[in-house]
C-alpha cells in the first residue's frame, strides 16, 4: 500500500484552494490547509486543528506560523506544497490605496518566496513539489489588474528561477477565470463570472497538470492561446486591449 502523501495547500479555505483540499483529502492525502479564517468561522470538518494552520499571508510572521504548525504536528517532511492564495484589487492603480498595493504584493509574492524558502528543507526530504499558481494575466496586459498582474508575473519568473537553481522541483500552473469568490473580493462585479468554469473543475485540471510532468502549465486550451499570444504578440494584444 502507498503511504499518505502530505499536501500543504495556502488559501485553503476558498474558492480552487478549497477544491484542490477536497481532492487531495479524496485521495486519503495528509493536508495541511493554511488560510487566515478562524477555524471556528470555517464551520467544516475538512479543517481540523490537526489540518488547518491559521496564518495570515500578508502579515510579515506568516512563515513563522506555517512553521510552528508543522513543528506541533510532527511534520518534517512535505511531499507536495501547493500555493495557491490569492488577493487583487479591480480598478486603476491612481484609485488604489497603498495598503491595498502592499497586502497584494505581500499575499501574492513576499509569502510565496518566504514560504518557499522556509519549506525547500521540507520538501528535499521528500523529492517533493512546490506549486506556484500564477495566473494567466502575468502574460498580457490587464488594465484595472495592474498589480495583481505584476505579481503574477513575478511569481512566474520566481519559479523559472528555482527551476534553473535546480534546489527543489517545482512547477507554476496558470489557470484563467475561474468562478469564485475572488472576484467579488476584490470589487469587481460578479455578474460577469457567470460564464467561467467552477473552482471545482479547474482545481481537477490543476491536479491533473500536478500529476505530469509540464513545468509551466496553463489550465485550458484557450486560456493557453490567450498566454501565447499575450507573450508572443504583444503588439497586437496591446492594440487589442487598448481598442476593448
Ligand atoms: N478566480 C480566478 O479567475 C483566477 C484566475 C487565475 C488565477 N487565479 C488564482 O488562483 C488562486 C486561488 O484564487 P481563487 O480564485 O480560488 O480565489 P478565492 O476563492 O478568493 O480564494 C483565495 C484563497 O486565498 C486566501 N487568502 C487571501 N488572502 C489571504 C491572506 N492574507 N492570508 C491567508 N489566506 C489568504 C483566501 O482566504 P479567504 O477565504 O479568507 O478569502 C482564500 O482561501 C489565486 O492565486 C488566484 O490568483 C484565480
């Protein structure tokens, strides 16, 4: 028989991270869930002490917290670390508070690298993998995402570095629109969400990429062409969002 695998996903308490928690936990994974609820507000028996770790990832401890958790649960090793928690804000940057600039970039970038760093021990112990959800836009041009943009396009050279540095294994997935609570989150009007695919379905998709073998892959034929285009034509696709 296989032995459990140890899964710790960020941003576990919504939207793909969610899904991606339910997955695992149906395949009988060992989860650590970090997210910044209370576990009383998260009312759920996915998340037990023994599985949920509350950290706050815009908060400058939130490495120390994930890893006093571990420390409590006797977990020197992690198979899998996926991080997937999200912030953004919709709107021009001239509207958009300087906190608002810091907790995205704090959320989006300086936990991801603290946690990184912090966890490359654990997952050596393993031959793990480190999984960086980015997003498509980081490739094109997204005017009232700016920031949230810019932090996906830095996660994305994160982890074309790391692969290069050769340390650990990791991989950087980039879903596109997904139906979730982050779009309300951020101010944006979630009417328009409709029409994109579950978390559900794309957190499926995201497991499907984590078991092969693509260094950077994106979560759909469409969103991949949208990515393509966005790096490779970059006139056009200016011209385009600029006509939109
Ligand atoms: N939805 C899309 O269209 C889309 C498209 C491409 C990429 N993505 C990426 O996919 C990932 C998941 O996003 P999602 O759509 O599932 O959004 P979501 O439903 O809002 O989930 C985001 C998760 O991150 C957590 N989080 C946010 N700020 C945090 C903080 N300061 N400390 C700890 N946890 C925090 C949220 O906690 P709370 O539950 O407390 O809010 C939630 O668990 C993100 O990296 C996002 O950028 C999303």
């Amino acid at each position: 028989m296989q032995s459990k695998k140890t899964v710790l996903i960020t941003g576990a308490t919504d939207g793909i991270g969610r899904a991606l928690a339910k997955i695992y936990r149906a395949r009988g994974e060992r989860l650590v869930m970090v997210g910044r609820r209370t576990l009383s507000a998260l009312n759920d028996p996915l998340y037990t002490k023994d599985t949920y770790c509350r950290a706050d990832l815009s908060q400058n401890d939130c490495t120390n917290r994930v890893c006093e958790f571990l420390n409590a649960q006797k977990i020197d090793a992690i198979d899998l670390a996926i991080q997937n928690a999200g912030t953004g804000y919709f709107g021009s940057i001239a509207e958009q508070s300087a906190e608002s600039i810091r907790d995205i970039l704090a959320v989006n970038l300086m936990a991801p690298l603290r946690l990184t760093h912090a966890l490359i021990p654990y997952l050596r112990k393993t031959n793990g993998k480190l999984v960086l959800i980015g997003s498509i836009t980081h490739a094109f041009p997204c005017p009232d995402y700016a920031v949230y943009a810019a932090s996906k396009e830095a996660l994305n050279t994160l982890g074309r570095n790391l692969k290069i540095e050769g340390d650990i294994n990791v991989q950087i997935i980039h879903p596109g629109a997904t139906r979730t609570g982050l779009h309300r989150k951020i101010g944006m009007d979630s009417e328009k969400t409709k029409e994109f695919p579950s978390a559900e379905k794309v957190a499926q998709k995201i497991t499907q990429a984590i078991d092969g073998r693509r260094f950077i892959a994106t979560i759909g034929w469409r969103n991949a062409w949208a990515r393509f285009l966005g790096r490779y034509c970059e006139g056009i696709v200016n011209a385009m969002v600029r006509t939109t």
